[in-house]
C-alpha cells in the first residue's frame, strides 16, 4: 500500500469513528402536548346581517288644496294625531259662502224644473186633445230638458263649493305623528305649494334593506310564501347594539333591479307598539340563513387560516393531520363546519402554535417550561 492511499483512509476512518460515539446521535422532538375536543352535530341558528333604514308605511306631506289665511292649527307638534282630526284651518268664509249660494243656485234650478215640468205635462194632454199647437208643446218640451241640465249644473256646483269648503279644514288622513309646522298662525298658503307639515305612520313601521341581485329568488320565494304570523326569520339589532324583540314579516321585494348597483331593494314590516323604532334611524336586519338547522360544530379557536383557505388538526392515535375545511358562520364561541370533517372527529383547539401536519402529539396540558430555573451544579 503506497503512502497516498493510505492518506486517503485516515479521514474516513475518523469520521466513522466520531460517528459511532455515544451522544451523537439525531435529536428526536418530543410529541406536543394538546387539547382534543370531539366535533358534533348540533343546531345552529345564525342570520344573514344587511344594514337597513327604518321608513313609515304611510307618510304624507301635507299641503292646503285651497288659498286662503291660516286661521287655525288644532294639535300638538310631534304629537300622535288620530284619523280624522283637524289640523290646520283656513279662513272658511268665502267657502261657507259659495257653499250656501250653490246650494240656493240648486234650489232655484229645482224650482225651474218643476214648472217646467207642469208645463210639458200640460201641453202634452192638450196636444192629445188637439187643443193645442205643436210648436208650443215643443218648446214647452226643451224647457224641460234645459230646466233639468240646469238642476245637474246647480248640483255640481254644490259639490264644488261643499269640497272647498271641505278642503279648508284639513284632516290627518291616518293615524300618525305629525312633525313640526311649516306655518304659522296668518300665514298666506297657497293650493299645492305651501308645505303645512309631514305625518308619518308609526305602528306597523318599516325597514328597507337591498341585497345582490343574486338573492333576488332567495327573497321572492319568502314574499310568495302563504301570509302567516311573523316568526324568527327576521330580526333587527338597534343602532344602539339591543335587540329589537318584535320580529318581522316581508312585505314587498321592489319591482327592479338597479342596473348600476345590481342591487333590489327590500322592505320588512314590524309592529311598533312601543315606538321604539323611529322613521330615519339605522339598524341592523338579520335574515336567517337557510343552512340553519343541524350542522357539524366545533370550537372557534380550532380553526386556522392560511392564504385564505382554513384548516384544523385532527388527531388520529398519536398523529395530528392537518385537515382543509369549508367553514360557515361563528356561532358564539363555535363555527360551524359545511365540509372537511365529520361528527366525532377530534380537533385540537390546545397547542397549535407548536403542531405541524402529521406531528406527533399527546393528550394533556403543555408540559412547564423549564426556563429560569437554576441548573444544578
């Protein structure tokens, strides 16, 4: 064996050597200690959230159909106005009378008729007895025709006098609260301009809301549906974060869709009783979802994201795999699972800052870190 050979050799040999000492060997990570929890099957109710406005079912602007002085302002601004009730009036004498020369215009064209009525009816029977001419029945005939447009004219012109006159008193057309005056006491109005005040129904009110174009089936279905009593499907959260207790019923999905939004507005009817819900405020909508039901469930906190896409790790005997899954909603502290694992499977939702996919684990609380503590001499 030459020299060169043999100084190839050495180095090998040591290296071999070093590797067969004891406490060389491949450091082995101990299995993570984690917390399982058995996934299950249970109901969850949870509701699609669309932020909405509340609206009056009835709202009205008033405004005076004749011109006139205000003379009179009969209620309470901001109070509740019942149906019927006198709210602003204008000054009526002129009305009251044109009223009365109408009605005295119908009198008189009534008179005229039952003159002229005797006279066609004389001279017909004359006619008949060839007593009279022709011509004086004639006549005596379109006296009466003219007598009884007359008595219709004067009839018409009542109505008109009796409808201004009716018009300068002006009423709540519905039950409502009626806002602040626009008016005041001597002021001049005039026909279909002067804005006198707005009244708004209150009980029931309502909410509008617009969803995607997509949900256009999901709502109208809903509206198709037999009327039956309001029941969970729609909810409302208060500006405030409280709960509106009453629930909802559709009402009417709007006729079109906004080709520049694509959106389709929405509108839900709740009962008031308690006048809690005010025209113009902001609330929140929840419309249960139609998943709700009997869902797989598990922990919140078991599930992580990665780029987009969640995962949980699911222990199997020693070995966690980390699983993809296809989540719904948060239920309190649960979220519900629609694919990836399935009732009874155990997820960890202890250590999974420490797991990798296929680690190995064991059941218990982490293990104390010894860090700090003084090594022994």
């Amino acid at each position: 064996m030459n020299k060169k050979n043999i100084f190839l050799i050495g180095p090998l040999a040591v290296l071999w050597v070093s590797c067969k000492q004891p406490g060389k060997q491949a450091m082995v990570l101990p299995p993570t200690a984690v917390t399982l929890v058995a996934a299950e099957r249970a109901d969850a109710v949870y509701y699609d959230q669309y932020p909405g406005i509340v609206v009056a079912l009835n709202s009205v602007e008033l405004r005076s159909q004749v011109a006139g002085y205000l003379t009179g302002i009969y209620f309470k601004e901001g109070e509740l106005v019942e149906k019927g009730k006198p709210l602003y009036e204008i000054d009526r004498r002129k009305y009251q009378s044109a009223y009365l020369q109408a009605q005295a215009n119908l009198s008189s064209a009534q008179a005229g008729l039952i003159r002229s009525q005797k006279d066609a009816d004389r001279y017909n029977q004359l006619l008949k007895q060839d007593a009279v001419a022709k011509q004086l029945v004639d006549n005596a005939t379109a006296t009466l025709a003219s007598s009884q447009s007359q008595v219709e004219s004067a009839k018409a012109g009542v109505v008109s006098a009796k409808t201004d006159l009716d018009y300068s008193l002006i009423k709540a057309p519905f039950t409502g609260r009626i806002g602040i005056s626009q008016v005041k006491l001597g002021a001049q109005v005039s026909p279909g301009t002067t804005l006198l005040n707005t009244i708004s129904s209150e009980d029931p009110i309502a909410v509008d809301f617009v969803v995607n174009e997509n949900d256009v089936p999901r709502f109208s279905a809903m509206q198709n549906k037999p009327a039956i009593k309001a029941d969970s499907t729609f909810m409302l959260t208060m500006s405030d974060g409280t709960a509106y207790k009453q629930p909802g019923k559709i009402v009417v999905v709007d006729r079109g869709i906004d080709n520049q939004s694509g959106t389709i507005k929405v509108r839900i009817q709740f009962p008031n009783t308690k006048r809690q819900l005010i025209t113009g405020a902001s609330v929140t909508l929840k419309v249960l979802n139609q998943a709700s039901g009997s869902q797989v469930m598990i922990p919140y906190k078991a599930v992580t994201e990665q780029m987009g896409e969640f995962f949980v790790f699911v222990g199997q005997d020693t070995i966690a795999n980390q699983v993809k899954v296809k989540v719904g909603p948060r239920v309190s502290d649960k979220i519900v699972i629609l694919d990836g694992i399935k009732p009874g499977d155990k997820v960890v939702t202890e250590g999974l800052n420490r797991l990798r996919d296929k680690g190995k684990i064991m059941v218990g609380p982490p293990k104390q870190s010894a860090q700090g503590q003084q090594a022994p001499k």
